[in-house]
C-alpha cells in the first residue's frame, strides 16, 4: 500500500483514508506503515459477531472479510481509536484527536450492539448436521444459503 501511495505523490499528511476490497482489507491496512492517516474508513464482514476475532487469510484470492473485532485490534496497535461503526464499516481516527471527539464509550459492544445480526443461531446434531434457525441467507444479498447435505434449515427452533 505504500508503494502505490508513493507513487501516486499521495501528500505526507492524509486526511482520510477508505479500504473497501472485500475481504483483503485487514493486510492492506497493515500494510501501511509509512503514512498515518487521520480518519481511517475500513469494511469488516458484518456476519461475524463482535467477540470473534477473524482475519481473512493472507492470500488476494480469499474473500472472507475480517471480523470487527480483529480491525480494532488492529488499530489499536496502529495507535487509532475507534469512533463509529456503520452496517458494513469501521470508522477509527488517531489517538491523539480521539478525546476532541467527546466520545464516552467506543466500545465495540456499544457502538455495534449485538441485535444487528439478526436472530440468526446454530447448532451441531449427534448425526454430524450443522442446523441453522433464524436466518437462513446471506445478509448482503437476501440469497438464501440453499440446500447443502449436512445442513438443516429452520425458520422456528
């Protein structure tokens, strides 16, 4: 990410900075190490709740996303605070503009409650089935996640 900063003259102080590739956002942010934006926009993958720390594996050909939790881990070693977080993005700004913000409780708990996953649950049968209750599609596309060998699907449990 650098290098392509670099060669684009992107100036030494960045504003804002959006990573939305969906799934490799985790290492292109990591990748950048020679500028510090301000303002930093990135996509997580809305599906994984907040206590799951998932990282899209390290390779461009892997669309997974990454969980929430991982990116604020991330920033925080990063030296960013998070400040908001939208259906799809996390929103962090450097520590040091953090407090002019007046925000009391960044928590990822509090700024991503837990309801906006919908009521969607699973569990594991002795006969070695995966049973899906609540929702059954795909939360981007309203696809549902159609009939596979192993899996139950369940509107009421």
């Amino acid at each position: 990410m650098d290098s392509i900063l670099h060669d684009n003259q992107a100036p030494a102080q960045i504003d804002v900075l959006s990573i939305d590739i969906d799934g490799y956002d985790y290492h292109v942010w990591d990748a950048v190490q020679d500028y510090r934006p301000r303002i930093v926009i990135i996509e997580y993958n809305p599906s994984i709740p907040n206590d799951i720390i998932a990282i899209n594996p390290h390779r461009e050909d892997i669309f997974t996303g990454s969980s929430a939790a991982a990116l604020v881990e991330l920033g925080r070693k990063k030296g960013y605070s998070l400040i908001a977080v939208t259906q799809t993005n996390l929103l962090f700004v450097v520590n040091e503009e953090y407090d002019k913000l007046e925000i009391w409780d960044n928590e990822l708990s509090v700024l991503r409650p837990m309801e906006r996953l919908g009521d969607g649950k699973y569990f594991q049968t002795y006969d070695k089935r995966i049973v899906f209750t609540g929702h059954n599609s795909f939360i981007w596309a309203g696809e549902p996640f159609g009939d596979r060998e192993n899996t139950y699907y369940f509107s009421n449990v």
